[in-house]
C-alpha cells in the first residue's frame, strides 16, 4: 500500500514539474510539444493557456489564426473562470476570428474580474471604439488612465480623434476628475486651442486645482505655448488662494515688497533669488521701507563683483507699450566702485538700466526707469544687476536693502 501512495505522489510531483515547465512563459517550446503537453494535461489551464497564447502570437508572423486557437482559449476559461487573463486571451482569439460581439462579452465578463486593471481596461475601450460604442469606451478609459497615468495623454488623444474633436465627449470622459481635466486643458493648449482649454481650466474647483500636482505643469505648458499673459493670470489666481494676504501691490511685480513666503512648485512668477560668491542675498525679515520685509544684498569684498540672475523675477509686458519700473534702496557701509543697478532684461538682453545705488546711506534712494517694451519681449526679467566696467574692478564690500517695487503701464 505504501509503495502505491509512493507512487501516486511520485506521478503527482513528475506532472506538475512537467506542467510548470511546459506553461513557463519564459521558455520557448515547439507549437507540437504544448499540443501534446494538452492532450497529455487536458485539465491543466496553464498548458492551454500557453498553447492558445502561441496560436494567437502565429497571427504577427504568419497572418493566420489557428482554427484550435479559440477552442484553447475557450478551454482555459472554461478550466480557469476565475482567472481574467484566460478571458482576455479569448476575446483576442474571437475578434481575430471577427466575433467582435463575442470578444467584447469576453472582454466584459474579464472587467469585472478585474476591475481597476488598467491594461484590461484599456483593451476593453478600444474594442468598443472599435464597435463604434464612443459613449460605453469612455467608462474603461476613465479607470485605465486613472490606474495608470501614462495612458492619460493617449487616452485624450484617442477620444478626441474618435469624437471628431468634440470637447463635450471629452468633458464626459474626465467628469469631475481634476486630473483629467487638467490633462484635458494641457491637450487643448497644445492644439493651440487656449480659449476652450480657459473654460475648461475655469470650471475646475479652485481648491481642487491648488491641490493638482499638474498646475505648476499647466504654467509651464502655457508658457512654453507663448501665452505668458494667460500663463501669469493662472498663476495669480492660483497664489492668492494658497496666499490670501498676498497683494498685488506693485503693479505688474508681484510682491514688490518680499512680503510673501514663497510657494514650492509655484514660482514661475515670484522672486527667484540665489547666492554667487560675490554676495549673500536674502530675505531680511526686520528691516523695510514699508511693510516688515526687504531684499538684503551682503557683498563678499571680492574684486570684479558680478551680479547677474541672482536676484530677479518673470514679468509680462505689452509690445510697444510704456512702462515706468521704480524701487528704493538703502546702504550700509557700501564701499564699491560703482554700484548695482536695476535693470529689465529682455531675450535680446537688457532693455533698460537705472543708475547705479550710490554709496549714501543718509536714507532710502530711488531708483527709476522708464522703457518701452520692444516688440518681440512679450516676458522679461526685472533684475537687480553689476557688471564690471573693465575686467578688473576693486571689490565691493557693504550692505544693500532694496524694497517696494513697482512695474506700471504707463
């Protein structure tokens, strides 16, 4: 009796090592060494999978399905049910056998096996596109691109294209899903649609865009579009909420007075402002003009200092149009053979200059510009600027705040 059980396990163990390497995706077999693994293993779904999969994949190489390939297939969800992959696998198998009513029950019945599986979701939209049912595709591409953030931007292409670019099919697909609208509004600027891509951005919650990882990306995306007015309104609308005691006090500078803590991911529109070693500049919280805050510029005592992009911020202008830039600065033991300027730098390169602070700290010094932006500077920089006049200058040593900036039309 024993040697028996023996037995009956040591056929057990040998069938299912067989099987195991029979179905192992990973090896390549001849198609006849699975056929005859299935009619060796007629219950082993693995072994039908395997045989069906090879079948379906003849198709790329040869153009023609194997007549066994559904019957496989069949077989696998038959030994299988539970299991989606074996009904994915035959609605492949009946739509290349043209049973697309076939393959989409198939595809339906795996959907619900699976139902946040992104890829599965996919296929199964695209094969109602493919039936011509737009309406039904919108659901699974809705669960695709949310389980997987790569199929987004295809999915919005796909339904547009198939929409004949109908923006309501695509504001059906996204329905109040912050992030696939905002995929939706990146989309539509790209087609260079920015007056439907506005609408759409709009009537998305504002809490809800402050909380988008994708609006510093609309920004961008806006931006690199050539819609800096646009791109600078966004942006506003989106600082103020997260900043409401923020003021757009210095006409078209925003926080001319360093009044506002900065916003991580949002700076596209603020001050940018870095060390070089020929000055530490920073944001000195008890001394100001006006208000509680000033920019503090402490020069290293280094000759030939240089200051270019260390101190500055984005700002949008009309072409041909007259502006009037002011902002004051105060000294403290400057010493320095010419002093800092204010400056409007341009693509082209600076637009406008100011005179140079002046070693007088008998009190707050104005300093003024008036320009005209030239035609194609639709965005420039205001600047806090030194350029040596030779290529050696004595170094600069002191102290400058600067404070209440102001960029007006004039």
């Amino acid at each position: 009796m024993v040697a028996v059980i023996g037995l009956g396990l040591g056929a057990m163990v040998t069938s299912n090592f067989i099987v195991r390497g029979v179905a192992d995706r990973r090896i390549e077999l001849p198609r006849e060494w699975l056929a005859a693994a299935a009619e060796r293993f007629p219950n082993s779904a693995r072994v039908s999978f395997q045989l069906a999969n090879m079948d379906i994949a003849g198709v790329a190489n040869n153009g023609q399905l194997d007549a066994q390939a559904e019957i496989h297939a069949m077989q696998t969800v038959n030994l299988a049910p539970w299991d989606y992959k074996a009904r994915r696998l035959l609605a492949m198998a009946q739509e290349l056998n043209g049973k697309q009513k076939e393959a989409e029950n198939s595809l339906r019945s795996a959907v619900k096996l699976a139902p946040n599986h992104a890829e599965l979701n996919w296929s199964y939209a695209n094969l109602l596109l493919r039936r011509g049912k737009l309406g039904e595709s919108l659901q699974p591409f809705r669960i695709a691109a949310r389980a997987k953030v790569g199929l987004l931007p295809s999915a919005v292409e796909t339904i547009w294209r198939s929409s004949s670019g109908s923006l309501d099919t695509l504001k059906a697909f996204a329905g109040n899903d912050t992030e696939l609208l905002m995929a939706i509004v990146r989309f539509l600027i790209e087609q260079n649609m920015v007056a439907e891509a506005v609408s759409v951005f709009n009537s998305i919650d504002k809490q809800a865009k402050i909380n988008s990882p994708r609006s510093p990306e609309l920004i961008t995306t806006l931006t690199n579009a050539g819609q800096f007015s646009l791109a600078k309104a966004t942006w506003i609308d989106l600082i103020t909420a997260l900043r409401p005691e923020a003021q757009m006090a210095g006409g078209l500078v925003w926080d001319g007075g360093f009044e506002t803590d900065a916003v991580e991911g949002l700076n596209q529109f603020s001050w940018a402002i870095r060390q070089n070693r020929y000055a530490r500049i920073v944001i000195d919280r008890s001394f100001a003009r006006t208000g509680a805050r000033s920019l503090k510029v402490v020069f290293s005592g280094l000759d030939t200092t240089t200051l270019g992009d260390e101190a500055q911020q984005t700002v949008v202008l009309k072409p041909g149009a007259n502006y009037r830039l002011e902002c004051y600065a105060k000294v403290k033991d400057l010493v320095t053979p010419e002093g800092p300027r204010v400056a409007v730098i341009g693509q082209g390169g600076v637009i406008a200059v100011s005179d140079p602070v002046m070693a007088d700290s008998s009190g707050w010094q104005r300093l003024a510009i008036s320009f005209v932006a030239p035609a194609n500077t639709p965005q420039a920089a205001v600047a806090i600027v030194r350029t040596p006049k030779f290529s050696y200058d004595d170094p600069t040593r002191g102290i400058i705040w600067f404070d209440d900036f102001t960029l007006v039309e004039q």
